[in-house]
C-alpha cells in the first residue's frame, strides 16, 4: 500500500529536523520515528504524527538507555575496552604482585590496594583521620616505592 500524502508529509518534515541537527539522541528519535510513520501510514495530519511519533520514539529511547546506561568515553579505563584484553590480565597481574610482594609494608599495601579499589585520596584522609596534603605525601611515597620494588622483582625477573 502506497504511503499516504500526510504520511510522506511528515516524512519530509523529520527529514528537514534531522539535517538542522547534529545531536545523536534527536537523530535516533528522527530514525524510529520515521519507522514508526511508514509502520502506521496514516491520514492523520502531518504535524500531529510528527509529534506522535517523536513522543513515541522518545519513551522507546529513554527506556532503552535505563536498560544500558551509557558511559562518557573519558569514563572508560583502559582495562575496560574490549580490544585490550591484555591489559586486563595485566592489571590482574600487577594487583596480585601487590598482595604478595615483600617489598611492601603492611600499610603501604593497603594504601595502593585501597587506591586500586578505586578510593579517592580525600576518602583515604578522613577514614585515616589525617590532613590531605598528608594522605597525597603518603600515596606519592608508596607509588614510589612499589615501582622501585616492582621494576627490580617483576621487570629484571
């Protein structure tokens, strides 16, 4: 069945919405909703399906990203792209050197394990109840240290 004139009407006017922007999330509501438009080839007015449609097409988007939450690139950590596998177990490696190294004492390691579990520096401040600046002296020493302590046992291995 050929579309309808008010249906390729509205066609045209998703067509215009889409080439004035460069917004992603504006051109997957323009792409559903000219799926949804030719799905249901009415002969309601153009401006009407035109709203219909990108309100539709808005819901589905909306539940879709509860569904997949998306993350901001500069969000991403290495070990997390898929195509660095290796860095993955690299970074598996390097936590388990820390829990068995001897080169580490006790409260350094904590501090690199609490730093590699992902805890902020001022987090680390107050549950040890000392000044920032300290805690950041305290991480630059044990950094300085496990690197000593892991080129001369890992890397000259």
């Amino acid at each position: 069945m050929p579309l309808t004139e008010q249906a390729q009407r509205a066609l045209v006017l998703l067509t215009r919405r889409a080439d004035n922007t460069g917004d992603l999330f504006t051109l997957d509501r323009v792409d559903r909703a000219k799926d949804e438009i030719i799905r249901l080839n009415s002969s309601s007015p153009a401006p009407f399906q035109l709203r219909s449609a990108m309100a539709h097409a808005s819901a589905v988007l909306h539940e879709r990203r509860k569904l997949v939450p998306s993350m901001r690139l500069s969000e991403v950590e290495p070990q997390d792209e898929p195509e660095t596998e290796e860095m993955a177990f690299a970074a598996v490696d390097t936590y388990h050197w820390l829990q068995t190294t001897p080169s580490l004492a006790e409260p350094q390691r904590a501090l690199l394990q609490n730093l590699a579990a992902g805890l902020e520096p001022d987090a680390l401040a107050s549950r040890r109840g000392i000044p920032l600046p300290r805690m950041r002296e305290q991480i630059s020493r044990a950094r300085k240290l496990a690197r000593t302590a892991y080129a001369s046992e890992v890397v000259a291995a």
